[in-house]
C-alpha cells in the first residue's frame, strides 16, 4: 500500500489544538503523495487563512445513541461519502466522529482512532457516583467497544498518560492496539533560527500564554504569578493567546488587581508565532493538559516553559534543559523561576538553545512517516 486515500474525520474545525493538528497532518500526508480528505460534522471553520492542500467536505451524518430509544442515526450523506471516495483508512478525531465512523464499519477499510484526551466516556462506571450522563457514558462506550472489536480498530495516544488512561479503561484485547505517537508541529511555522535575547537595562519582559479560556486551562493563575513577580521585576508583561467562556472572569480578575497593562487579553489571534518571538519565556498554567503541543511550538520558537504538572506535558518537559514543571499551583515557586531566568542572560541563551534543538525532533515529516507506518499495520 503505497499511496493510500485516507479519510480524516473530526466534529468541527473550531479554535483548538486537536482541529490545528489535524490540518497540519493533512496537509503534510498530501505533500508526501496520498489523496486526502478532511470531512467536518459542522460548518464551524476557524480555519480559513490556512491553506488546505486536500479534499474538504463538510456532512450533516450524526450518530447519537440513547438508551431509551430516541436514537438519532443520520448517515446517509457520509456512507456517500465512502462509496465515493474509497476510503483505505479512516483516521477519527474527537468522541462524536468516534460514533459516526464505527456506527457501521466496511471491510476493507483500517479504523484509526486519535486519543488526543482522556475521553470521560470511557471512564469506568461508579456504583457511588451514579448520574444521567455516567449512565450514558457508560451504554456508549460499551457500543463503541463492540465497534472496535469488530473492525480491529487501532489506537494512537499523544502522550503517556492517555495511553496509560485508554491501557486501563479499554477492554483486552482491544487494549493491545494503542500506540503512544506524540503529536507534532510545523516546525518551519515557529523556528527562525537561534534566538539572540535583548535584555534592556530597565528589565523590560515578555510572558506568553496560549490556551482557550477554560477551566482546565487555568488562566486566572497568571494573575497570581504576576502578582508575585512584579515586586522583583517591575517591568513585566503577559500576553494571552485565546478566548473562550472564562474571558469575563479572568477579566474581572485581572481589573480588581489593576494590572490591565501587565496581564493583557488578546484574544484568539492567527500569528501566534510572532507573539512567541516577542517574548522571553512561555508559561502554561493548565491544571490538565494531554499533551501540550503549544509547549513544542514554544520550543520551536527559542522559548523556556515553565508549566504547571497537567500529566500529559510530563513527555515533554526537561527539567532544567528546555523548562521546568511544578506539581502545584504555587505563583511564589513559578514567580521565583522566572526570576532565575529572566535575569540570566546565559541560564535563558542555554534553555532556548536546548528548546529548539528537542522541538525539532516532532517536526510533522517525522511525524507522518510513523503515522504511515502505523497505517500499513494489519
């Protein structure tokens, strides 16, 4: 199997790591000679600016069980799809394609399912924590199981805890079908060669965060940090990439502390690349992260992470080579790092030059050709 066709299929292209790493690896598997479709469950496209060098379609199938019969199964526009473009491999992002794709499954045609989280519908079902959507949860990962048994469905976890996660919670023999492939990056997109850092006499810094504004991505802990930071670097500013339901709060937050000058709110932005060379140091602070694929961008762009532990960024954290990870939310520690960085021309020379040699190694080529290795399995 040389040039392959090879479907991708995910809910919807809106602002996220999972939607952004799709595209990249699309658009790398048509430059390396196979035909590609991406097909969306939405017309959601934050998207448009990138080129996208394959097929795009968009379909209204859906699939959502219930179990108490009011099931809605709608495929007939993406079974089309299928006869028409004949598939050799079906590559699903995100749980709602999970659900469409293995609803009914052809012969002939390898199931590749991306594990870019720990999917709460297949965690195990708690006689003391019983609810509506447990229940559910439960009846559907007991009908994606039987799904995967039958199509020999083959796993690809992006960091070691989802693969340790989906290890426990998925059923022997399916089980011994996951394999750990860490996401990857257009390294070209955020490398510009070795950074040379000017620190001006009056300590003037830049921090930048990029994350959606959720819960798990713990904005509001960077007001904390800045808090301690200021009194031993006057001059410091974080920029934050991203938007999302917690804008307001964290807002409000950043106002009570009068420091709308020093944590400033950006937005979602396309250029996240120039915001990563404007500044000195990357910090994450979300409290779960499955991987960490900004982190690698950051890398790739001559940045130090300093992060909070979210389990899947474990992979790619060396302590005291490309950054450095705290198990716990403390803004006094975080503030303290950074200050060992920021006024150490050589400690941060050190750490960049590391970061962009490790970043290297998850260019999305390298990436594709054990994806496609992966694909040829039986």
């Amino acid at each position: 199997m040389l040039n392959m066709n090879i479907l991708h299929v995910i809910p919807s292209l809106s602002k996220g790591g999972a939607e952004r790493i799709t595209i990249d690896i699309c658009n790398t598997l048509v430059a390396q000679g196979h035909q590609v479709m991406l097909l969306s469950m939405s017309e959601v496209n934050a998207y448009s600016y990138i080129r996208f060098d394959f097929q795009f379609r968009q379909t209204y199938s859906l699939v959502i069980p219930s179990i108490t019969g009011k099931a809605i199964v709608e495929t007939a526009d993406y079974e089309q799809i299928l006869d028409e473009f004949k598939p050799d491999i079906i590559h699903s992002h995100l749980f709602l394609a999970e659900m469409l794709t293995r609803y009914q499954t052809r012969k002939g045609i390898k199931y590749y399912t991306h594990l870019h989280d720990n999917m709460q519908q297949f965690a195990p079902l708690r006689l003391n924590r019983l609810s509506k959507q447990a229940i559910t949860n439960f009846y559907e990962k007991r009908m994606m199981l039987k799904r995967y048994a039958h199509c020999n469905n083959r796993f690809l976890a992006i960091s070691q805890d989802a693969f340790n996660y989906f290890y426990t919670h998925l059923e022997s023999p399916i089980n011994k079908r996951i394999h750990l492939l860490h996401n990857a990056i257009d390294y070209k997109r955020f490398y510009r060669g070795q950074r040379h850092f000017k620190l001006d006499a009056q300590g003037n810094f830049r921090i930048v965060s990029v994350g959606s504004l959720v819960d798990k991505k713990n904005q509001q802990f960077l007001v904390d940090i800045m808090l301690a930071l200021l009194p031993m670097i006057p001059n410091v500013q974080i920029d934050v990439l991203g938007d999302g339901p917690n804008h307001g709060r964290i807002a409000e937050k950043i106002k009570q502390y009068n420091l709308q000058n020093r944590v400033i709110l950006h937005g979602n932005v396309n250029n996240v690349e120039d915001y990563l060379h404007q500044a000195h140091v990357y910090v994450h602070p979300a409290t779960y992260e499955p991987f960490g694929l900004v982190l690698i961008e950051a890398m790739a762009a001559g940045l130090p992470c300093v992060c909070l532990d979210g389990r899947g960024n474990r992979d790619v954290i060396e302590e005291d080579k490309n950054g450095y990870i705290f198990s716990k939310a403390d803004a006094k520690l975080f503030a303290n790092c950074l200050l060992q960085i920021l006024q150490n021309p050589v400690k941060l020379q050190g750490l960049s030059s590391y970061a962009i040699q490790y970043a290297a190694a998850y260019d999305m080529p390298l990436y594709i050709n054990r994806l496609t290795e992966l694909y040829k399995m039986s």
